[in-house]
C-alpha cells in the first residue's frame, strides 16, 4: 500500500483512508488477511497504537474482522465493500460538484464538460 501521509489530518483517519481505498479498488480482496498491526505500522511509518485505532474504527465500519487467533482479515461479505465503494464516490462527486459551483458554473455546464473530458479520454 501507498502511505501518503500529512500533517493536516489525525494519522489514523489517514491510515483508515488508505487501508478503504485499498479494500474499496480490490487492492485488498475480500476475505484476505491483513498483516500483523505491527508490520502495517512498520510498513507506515507510525506508531502501533495509531494503526490499531484505525484497524479497530475499520472493524466497527464492517470493513474488517477479526479472528481471535488468526488475525485480521477483510470483510468477506461483497454488499459492505459495494456500499463504501459508492460512499466514497459520492463523496468525490459533490465535492466536484461544489467545486464547480463555486467556479460559477451552471449544473449544466459541468455535465458538457464531463461529456468533453469523457470524450477526450477515450481518444
């Protein structure tokens, strides 16, 4: 996993950030096991204590369980990574769309738009 990690949030929602995307893009396929809290942690770059309150918050979302002896593991039921998959792209759609409020464009202004750049991405 990529730790792209900054001064401008708590570590752990960070850390939890990065473990979704990775679980929510297949990175992470369901049902996998995670590394020990320590080796993610090492991995990271932070202390132990933060990546366990991020695996632990990532537990009470339903991305992850555990297993008493076997570790962590991602979440085996499909409906839980699909659901955090369109929250996230939600997420990412009304902050564009805010975004493109604020730059003074008109709802359908911003969809020609997003038809061009559609259009120029398949070129």
């Amino acid at each position: 996993m990529q730790w792209n990690l900054s001064d401008n949030r708590p570590i752990y929602s960070q850390l939890m950030d990065t473990i979704t995307l990775a679980i929510t893009s297949g990175v992470l396929p369901a049902g996998s096991r995670l590394p020990s809290v320590r080796d993610l942690a090492a991995e990271a770059g932070v202390n132990p204590n933060t990546m366990q309150r991020a695996l632990s918050e990532l537990e009470r979302s339903g991305l992850l369980y555990s297993q008493r002896t076997a570790g962590r593991f991602v979440t085996d039921q499909p409906e839980n990574i699909t659901k955090k998959r369109k929250d996230l792209a939600m997420e990412q759609i009304h902050a564009f769309l805010n975004a493109m409020k604020e730059m003074g464009y008109t709802s359908e202004e911003t969809i020609a738009l997003i038809r061009q750049a559609m259009e120029e991405e398949k070129q």
